[in-house]
C-alpha cells in the first residue's frame, strides 16, 4: 500500500513492470491530483487514460514520473526549462521506469519555445505546471492551457511551497479569480481576460496548488516561419510539403519625394524593406471557412492571418482569446468534403477592392507553380454577392492574369479539401512589399489592356477623387482638385469607370495624385515609374500606397491635412469612423506654396499637360 492518499493507476497493459518511482509527494500534491482523477473517472471518455504534459523548471525526473503515474498517462510529454534531461535530448527520450513507455522531453527557453513545444505535441487532457522559478513563465503557461488542452481537461498549477520551493500560485489565483468574477458582473474585464473566463469551467483553490477545468475549444495560431515543423512533427510527410522558398532578405525603400511632414513619415514608414521567407506551402487534409479561415485539427495555419507577420495575429472572422490562441466563429469539425485540389485565394474583406488588390493580387504569383503541380487545380474563395459568384471586377482581374471563372470554386460554408495550395503574399499592409510583385502586376495589366484601345489624348495626369461622406474625407477637397485640375490634371472618380478602363487611364499616366485610399491602388499598372501626389490624415495608419510605389518604383509625395478632431463620427454607411478615418482639411497657408513647387518640378520633368 501506498502511504500517501493517492494510489497511482494501473500502468498501461504494454507497458514493462517496475516499481514506482522514488518520490515522495507530500499529503498537500496529493490533495491537489485528487480532484483531477475523480473528474478524469467521472468523464465522457470512460476513464481513458489521459495525455499529461508536464512543465518543470529543471531535471525532475522522478516528480514527473509519479505525476504521470498517478494520472494513470498513456503519454507524458515533459516540457523543462533546461537544455538537456538527464543527459538526454529530445531525440533520445527517456523512459521512466518502463511503466507508461517512453517519455518525450521537450527543452524550451522562452516563451516562442514553450508555445510551439506545446502546439507540436496536441492537446492534452492534463497540463501540470510545476515551474516555480519563473514567475513571468507561470503566468504564460496559464495563458496556453487556453489552447493546450482540451474541452473539459485540467490545469494544474502546484504551488512551489509544496516542493520546498517559494509559494507562487497567489498571482495565478488572483488573475484566474478576477476573470471569472468578471463574468459576473464583478468589475471590468479587458478582452484577454473576458476570453480568459469564458474559457474556465471551474477554478478550485487547494492547499497544494490550484486546478482549472477547461471549458470550449482554443486554436492555435501560427506563423509561417514555425508552421513547416511544427507539422512535420505532428504529422509527419502527411501534413503537405513546401513547394517553393525565397529566402528573406532587405532591400532599400527610397520612395518618398516631397512631403510636408518628414519626421511623421520617418516615424510611421518603413525604413527598409524587410521581407521575410516567402513560402508556397501544400496542405493536405485541411478545413476551410469562408473569411479567410484555414483549420487543420486545433491548428490554424498562417493562411488565416492577412497580416500575418505582426505582433498580434487577427481576423474578424476568429473569436480572439489571446496572443496565441483564437476560435473559428463557424464549426469545422464536421465540415464536409470538397473534391478536388485548390489554390487559396480567400480573402477576410471580400467585397472590397483595396483588400482585394492588396491581398489577393500579391498572391497570385504562385499560380502557375501550383498548376504546373497541379493540371487540374481550381481556385477557392468566397463571395456573398453577386448570386455566389465573385464581384465582377474580381472576375475581371482573375481572368486577365489567366484565370477563367469557370476555374473558380465559391464557397459560402465550411469545406474540406484534400489539397490546398496557399502562398504567403509578396506584400503586406505596414512591413513590406517584394519587389517580386512588380512582374504580377505587369502580367495581370496587360491582361487587362488587351480588352481596352489606347485613348487618343492620354490623359497624363489624373486626380483621383472619391464620393463624399466616405472615411478620411478631406473637407476642402473641392479646393485641392479645384487647384490641380488648373495644372493640367483630369478629376476622376473610379467608381464611374469599369475596370479596365481604369486600368486603360493609369497606365497612361504620368503623375496621379489622390486621397490615400483604396482607389490609389491602381498605380499597380502605370507603364513606367510615375509621381503619386498623396493626401492624408495624420492619424492614418496603412502604407500600401508607400509600399506598391515601392515595388513599382513610383515616387510618392505626400502631404498630411490637419485633422476635424470634433467633426462627424459616422460616415455615409454609418460605420464608425475612429481616430483613424477623421476627417481633415488640407492646411494651404501652410502647404500651398510646396505644393506649388513640387507641381513646378512635375512640369520640368515629365512637361506640362
């Protein structure tokens, strides 16, 4: 007989005899295990023994021996602070006293680590946290169980004064307490911590340790540069391959001409083009959600993530629960199948051109790898307009880079594939822009010229206006256009031309000048570098405009307006428009003459219109 409370479970039938490990937990680790087991036994699965992770600061072999013992583990991953276990590597697991088969012990060393060992190795029915010498580390590992373990298993915390160590569960019991009182109505909670709650059944308060039951599911999130291994380490070959790699590199950004505001833009610019390892990645087996949503298992690929390189990933389509982990807003599990192989081309905000063409559009250099792959690959996206089919102007760009309407599947559920093809975009909103990009946009503007005549006076110079009452409306606009329009330059609203004429009139051009918008973008297919003449808000964020000059090799002038700090809060279609989208006025007492003078320089350089 054992002398503590607590009896270990039968070992595994497989599993060689021994004898247990020489450990002795006090009544108080004890205590802290017994609620746990009665759950696990109490359970849906019938008492299957479960997956326990345990996270250690350092060699404990024998502590997490008798944890996965007691628990009665099938599998015991062993999660340690320090680089080696006992002398053994991650290769070389090792087996503890040969009752649960081979332990895998996994190193980590800061939070990245412990974040991808956990996403590696699956969901588990009990994490153990026994780290008592990192405070801040004690903190993300109650952050992870979110995602680590599974609807209805447990987290355990062991106080560190159970193991000699200093007591450190006050925070945690603090943090935990205050999320689930929130829920209640009992203060003010921010987001992480609303999801927090919502994600905890129960918290239980013991001498030893504290005990969380998970409730509902999380989905880790992941990059591009740690999704490749992590999935061949899951999975093995099954999980796809790489199809082709660029290696990351940095090239200069020298775009902005004459600007009336230079340290903002030193501020809010990129200083260099820092584009990261561009990859074209094969999925297999992989579900996916209308709004940019891809889903393998618990896992969601970096696919999900339009700006997938940034401290925080996000997508509205996602319920966020914290920086690691996120649910579908849509079930997926019992999505069903879709015959075929695919090339990735949904998008989060698929009604709007600027996404579409800052989005899509640098995405489909991969097009022809993935058919020379794959003869009879389709594309997949979503549409909720035009009768389920994509937004005419879509069609349009797609079948003039080579892709017809025919060869695109629509989806407005989850789906299912055995094969998907998705490339990591060669631009992305306030990082970077791959000069690669300029061969797209040359292939997908001449597919479109052809369906157009060259106008017979060009117009060199255009001023690219927009409807009233939109986001970031420059009230004393009419003033600007007013004044470039007697330099030469046509007025022109986009939505008044389809899109190859619009394709047909930037080629033509010379200088573009504009509000910072959407509506810019189509400097994507002027037919040689050009000057782009830029209005803008201060509080305005988003550098596409900056980045697609950069690719092109358009230089970009650009003059920041003074912001309506109590002006409407609205615009035209109601939505909010925030600090980012005030309104603003164009300051000509201040900025006329130097846009007077950088007008004077256009006409030496390019000739009056």
């Amino acid at each position: 007989m054992c002398p503590h409370r607590l009896q270990p479970k039968a070992a595994p039938q497989s599993a060689a005899p021994s004898c247990v490990p020489a450990v002795t937990p006090s009544a108080e680790l004890a205590g802290v295990l017994e609620p746990v087991l009665q759950g696990l036994g109490d359970g849906d699965d019938g008492g299957a023994q479960p997956r326990v992770a345990v996270l250690v600061d350092g060699p404990q072999s024998h502590l997490s021996s008798y944890l996965a013992l007691t628990l009665g583990a099938r599998e015991l991953i062993v999660c340690t602070m320090q680089a080696e276990w006992d002398g053994q590597s991650e290769a070389d697991p090792v087996e503890h006293s040969g009752l649960i088969g081979h332990a895998r012990v996994v190193p980590f060393t800061n939070q990245v680590d412990l974040h991808q060992a956990l996403a590696t190795h699956g969901r588990f029915d009990v994490l153990v946290d026994v780290l008592t010498h990192s405070a801040r580390m004690r903190a993300m590992s109650a952050q992870l169980f979110i995602g680590a373990v599974r609807d209805g298993g447990y987290y355990i915390a062991i106080n560190g004064a159970v193991l000699g160590e200093r007591p450190d569960t006050a925070e945690l019991i603090t943090s935990a307490s205050r999320s689930l009182a929130g829920l209640h109505g009992e203060g003010t909670l921010s987001g992480d911590e609303q999801a927090y709650g919502e994600q905890v059944a129960s918290l239980t308060i013991l001498d030893g340790g504290i005990v969380l039951r998970k409730r509902g599911d999380g989905f880790v999130k992941l990059r591009y540069t740690e999704t490749p291994s992590i999935l061949s380490a899951r999975y093995g070959e099954s999980w796809g391959r790489s199809l082709e790699t660029t290696p990351a590199r940095v090239t200069p950004l020298e775009v902005i001409g004459i600007t009336n505001n230079p340290g903002l833009c030193a501020k809010r610019l990129p200083h260099e083009n820092r584009i990261p390892d561009t990859s074209v990645l094969e999925y297999r087996d992989v579900c996916i959600a209308p709004r940019q949503v891809l889903v393998k298992d618990h896992l969601l690929l970096p696919n999900t993530f339009r700006l997938a390189t940034t401290k925080r990933l996000v997508n509205t389509a996602l319920k966020d629960l914290n920086h690691y982990y996120a649910v579908p807003m849509v079930g997926t599990e019992s999505a069903p199948r879709l015959e075929g192989t695919f090339f990735y081309l949904d998008i989060e905000y698929n009604r709007h051109f600027g996404h579409f063409m800052t989005e899509v559009v640098p995405r489909l250099y991969a097009w022809e790898l993935a058919r020379a792959t794959h003869p009879d690959i389709r594309v997949i996206t979503n549409s909720k307009s035009n009768h389920g089919r994509p937004p005419a102007y879509q069609r349009i760009l797609l079948e003039a880079y080579g892709i017809d309407d025919d060869q695109v599947e629509v989806i407005a559920s989850p789906v299912k594939v055995d094969t998907l093809v998705c490339a990591m975009p060669l631009m992305q909103n306030g990082r970077f822009a791959d000069p690669a990009l300029a061969s797209t946009c040359h292939r997908l503007r001449d597919g479109l010229l052809v369906r157009s005549k060259p106008n017979e006076k060009p117009r060199r110079r255009l001023f690219i206006s927009r409807k009233p009452d939109m986001w970031r409306e420059c009230l004393n606009g009419g003033d600007i256009e007013e004044r470039l329009a007697r330099r030469g330059f046509t007025i022109i609203r986009p939505e008044e031309h389809s899109i190859v004429e619009q394709v047909r009139m930037f080629y033509e051009v010379d200088v573009v000048a504009g509000y910072i918008g959407s509506a810019l973008y189509n400097i994507m297919f002027a037919r040689r570098p050009i000057d782009v003449i830029g209005f803008i808000n201060q509080s305005y964020l988003a550098t596409n405009e900056y980045l697609i000059c950069s690719a092109l090799g358009h230089r970009l002038h650009l003059f920041y307006g003074d912001e309506v700090i109590d002006g409407r809060k609205k615009d035209c279609e109601g939505r909010e428009l925030g600090v980012t989208n005030r309104d603003y006025v164009f300051n000509f007492e201040r900025d006329g003459d130097q846009l007077d003078k950088l007008l004077d320089s256009l006409d030496e350089k390019w000739g009056e219109s």
